[in-house]
C-alpha cells in the first residue's frame, strides 16, 4: 500500500467536485476555513458548475478530477461533497500521474468509489472523513475536523467507543476499507469491488430503506464476502425508512443477524457517517482492532 506525503501548514488543498452540486457559499466559507488552518487552497474551474443535480456535466467534472489528479502544486485533495456522480466519471480517469506523485483524497458517501478505486486497484491509501459541505457551521476545534488535519499531518488517532449491547468481543488486526454501503453494494461484480481477506471493513449509509439494507447485507452474505473478513465496523446509518408494514428489525439489528454465523469482532456504533460527528479514517492502514465488554478501539 502506498502512502502518500503526510503535510504540513503552507500546503495546498484543492477542492473538486466528482459526484454533487455544492453551493458558492459553502465553498467560500470552506476556504476561508481552510486558509485559517494554515492551508492554501486551490478550486476545480468547474467546482461551481452545474447540471441537474450535478456539479457541472460528465466531461466538465473529469476535467476537474484529471487536472487535480496531475498537479504536483496540490498536497491534498478534497471532494466538496458526495451526492450521486462518481461512479459516472470514473472508468475516465487517468491516475498514472498521480501515482508518480500520490496525494491523499478525502470524502465519504459517494467518495467510496474514489476510495475503492484507490484501494482496490491501484494500493493508495486514502482518508474517509468529512468534507467541505460538511465544514459550515463548525469549528476547527471539533474533534472530528481536529482528527482530519492531524491525520493529513501524520498524527494517526486511536478511537475509544463505548460499549454497545451488539458488539461481538475479540481482537483482529487487517487492512482497514469500506466505506458507503450502497455504493460498495453498486460495485459488487465490477473492478472496483474489494477483496474481503485479510480486512477490516468499514460500512455506514443514510436514506436507504431498511429491507434494502437487509438485501445488500444478504448479498455481502451469499457472495462470500462477509465471511472471509477480520473484523466489521459498523457506522451510522442515519435516517433510515421502514415501509408501510413494518420491517420489523433496526438497521443494527439487521447487521448483527448478517454476521451472526461469524466469530470475528464486531463494532457497532462507530461515529462515522452522516451524522453530526464523522470521525476520519485511513482507508488502507493496518489497523488493530479489540472490543471488550467496556468498550471498542481501533487503533492506526
């Protein structure tokens, strides 16, 4: 796995937007933001573009990603949002450049495709963490947004969680990936699907109906990949729909029945997601990871 350049204060981050539309607003108060960390900033030419529900059409968004992909003068590269798109635009991305000179990529939600590109194909670490939609409103000093810039400077976090009643105790070490569980369930079957042995998976995932969770978690299930993993950690999955007859099981609970023939560790309820807390995570790292009946840590 190859890690790209952790930086320091002066480095340049750019900002593009693969997937969704982002509002001028939200990209001024991201820079402004960013530059009071210490950062430059620099902005896809079609950043503020738009068609339909996305940020510029196909071509205007490759054009972004290509140029941002090739740029030596940027360190770290932002998505501005998730949404829907990425998977569109992928197939048209050249990385041989950026492979000459890697540089992290940090998103989640739709990003999972650019994560699971990365990882899956071309062996780049990434990060899975909050991004410049998410920056209005909060604080530099918020500890998800302090993990971020820590991890980005090669200060790797050990997250403590609570204890929660579905957890299955035990210790696993494994390379750490996942990512937005409908996506990664969009990817079965393509190139950019992952790899179960030896990791450590990560899912989360917002607005989807609870029978259809229970149906990709099946499907994780028949196609083998649930059981060949370490470990599972769990995210949020935030405001999830029943149907008019009920389904009849919450969104953990469904998991849990998923992995329940399996004896690795399972961590429920890890702050990550779409909540109001998205705690960052190094897709790629070997990570370590021991629950017990207190709690759960994951350690880089």
């Amino acid at each position: 796995m190859i890690f790209p350049r952790f930086i320091n204060e002066g480095a340049t981050i750019g900002i593009v937007a693969p997937a969704g539309k982002i509002e001028a607003e939200v990209i001024g108060f991201s820079k402004e933001f960013l530059h009071k960390q210490g950062f430059r900033v620099v902005t896809g030419e079609h950043l503020l573009s738009s068609y339909h529900q996305f940020a510029g059409s196909d071509r205007q968004r490759i054009a972004d990603m290509q140029h941002i992909l090739n740029s030596t003068d940027v360190d770290v590269v932002m998505c501005a949002r998730g949404g829907y798109g990425t998977n569109r635009i992928i197939k048209n991305l050249d990385f041989t450049h950026f492979l000459q000179n890697p540089k992290w990529i940090v998103g989640f939600s739709d990003i999972t495709v650019l994560h699971s590109k990365l990882q899956n194909n071309l062996g780049v670490a990434s990060v899975h963490g909050p991004m410049p939609k998410n920056f209005s409103g909060r604080s530099a000093g918020d500890e998800d947004l302090t993990n971020l810039f820590n991890i980005l400077k090669g200060i790797l976090p050990t997250y403590e969680i609570p204890a929660h009643p579905l957890n299955r105790k035990g210790s696993a070490e494994g390379e750490l990936i996942g990512g937005n569980l409908s996506v990664l369930y969009s990817l079965r079957g393509t190139s950019l699907d992952f790899d179960p042995h030896e990791k450590i998976l990560f899912i989360e995932d917002v607005g989807e109906k609870l029978y259809h969770l229970d149906r990709m978690m099946i499907n994780l299930n028949n196609g083998g990949v649930l059981k060949h993993l370490r470990g599972l950690i769990v995210g949020e999955f935030s405001e999830m729909i029943d149907s008019d007859i009920p389904y009849g099981s919450n969104p953990y609970e469904i998991i849990n029945d998923a992995v329940k023939e399996y004896d690795y560790p399972v961590l429920f309820d890890f702050p990550a997601g779409h909540g109001e807390v998205n705690q960052p995570l190094v897709f790629g790292k070997r990570v370590s990871l021991n629950i017990t009946q207190q709690k759960g840590v994951l350690e880089f």
